[in-house]
C-alpha cells in the first residue's frame, strides 16, 4: 500500500476571517418641525388691499379753491390693490369744465388746474379762442399699465392719472389729441400744451412718445426715486 499523504498544514490563526461585528441600528431621523400654520386670510382680497393711510390734504384742496376749481370730496375707494384715501370729483377748474368730471386725488387735481391755466394762455395765443373744456378719457379706473393686465398698475388705479383726449373752445372747432399738419395755429397750440405739461406732471406721454399715446396725453404724478421725471 502506498504511503497515507500527510494532513495539511493548519491555517494560520490571522487569516481566519474575523466574525462579523454586530449590527448597530442608524439612529431615527431627527422629526421635521412643522410648518407655521398659513394665515387666514393669504391670498385674500383682504391681504392685497394697500393699508395706506389718508393723507392730510387740507392744504392741497385750499390750493384747489383758490385756483377756481370745483371739485367734490368722494368716499374712499378701495378695490383690491387699487384705490384712494380720499378722492375727488374734479367738475372745472377756473371756468374749463371737464367732460366728464375726473376722480382725482388732491395733489393730481392741482397739477392739472396749474396746467390748464397756462393751456388757457396758449388757447388765447395761438387760437386766438378762450378754452372752455378738457375732454377726459380715464381718470380713475383699476387696471394695469396700457390696460395690460400682467403689467404693473397704472397710476390710473389710484386716482392719480388722467388721460386729455382734446380741448374744447368757444367761438372755433374743437380739437382732438393727435398730429397736427406742421406750421398750423393747431399744432403750435398742441405742442406747447403737452411740453408744458411737464412743468406740472411728473410723468406726461403723447402724440410722438408711442403708439399707445398717439391719440391722447396720459398725465400722471408718479413718485419716482431721486425725483426723476418722465416727459415723452
């Protein structure tokens, strides 16, 4: 019989694998905290309305008097984000009857009666006609910039605009916001009316500023940041 073949050699005790170290249980996750509760009124009509606070315009409306304005004071208007403390409703000033009446806030009527009296002197001048009414398109009205309504809101929406269609004289045609032919009573008239607007409003758009303003001239005293004025 053949030899028995000798037994293997025994492992070496540093490579038998190691047991296996127990398994230790990942802590439980830290609990979220709760979100605060949502307000009530979020998204409501409520929480979109401006909380401005009405503005003491007592002065403004002294002004407005002696400037031979008629105006009658109108309840607060408050509409979403549009609307005004304490609005006027603006019938003629010195004599020039709007057509139809504007709502205006106090310091946009008084800008508007300035104007209108050195339109009068340009009436006089060029036309040789008294001015006798301003045709309105919008004063007050809740919309957006160029009745875009993903635009910002138009200063119309806090009865601080308002559009001049046209003038209106005694003793000649009336005339109608637009291009006049170059070199006409007509056109001088129109251009001095609208440049010296400027010296009123802080924002004044019209014939030769866009498309949008070709037909009328929108006024406006929008507060702009270091007074800067827009006269288009």
């Amino acid at each position: 019989m053949p030899p028995s073949a000798p037994p293997p050699p025994e492992r070496p005790s540093e490579l038998t694998p190691a047991a296996p170290a127990p398994a230790v249980a990942a802590p439980p996750p830290a609990e979220m905290p709760a979100p605060p509760p949502r307000p009530a009124d979020l998204g409501s009509e409520t929480a979109l309305a401006i909380k401005v606070e009405a503005v003491d315009d007592t002065a403004c409306r002294r002004r407005l008097e002696g400037l031979g304005a008629v105006v009658s004071p109108l309840p607060p208007i408050a509409l979403g984000q549009c609307g005004a403390a304490r609005p006027l409703l603006v019938s003629s000033l010195k004599g020039v009857a709007l057509n139809p009446p504007a709502t205006l806030v106090c310091p946009a009527a008084e800008a508007l009666a300035r104007w209108t009296t050195e339109v009068q002197v340009f009436a006089e001048r060029d036309l040789g006609a008294p001015l006798a009414i301003l045709g309105i398109g919008t004063s007050y009205l809740c919309r957006g910039q160029n009745h875009d309504p993903d635009a910002k809101l138009s200063e119309h929406a806090f009865a601080n605009g308002v559009d001049v269609m046209g003038y209106g004289f005694t003793g000649r045609p009336a005339i109608a916001v637009g291009p006049a032919a170059k070199g006409t009573p007509e056109a001088a008239f129109q251009a001095s009316a609208q440049a010296k607007a400027c010296a009123f409003f802080r924002t004044v758009l019209g014939p030769g500023s866009d498309a949008a303003h070709a037909n009328h001239l929108h006024l406006d005293e929008r507060e702009r940041s270091a007074g800067h004025r827009l006269c288009q």
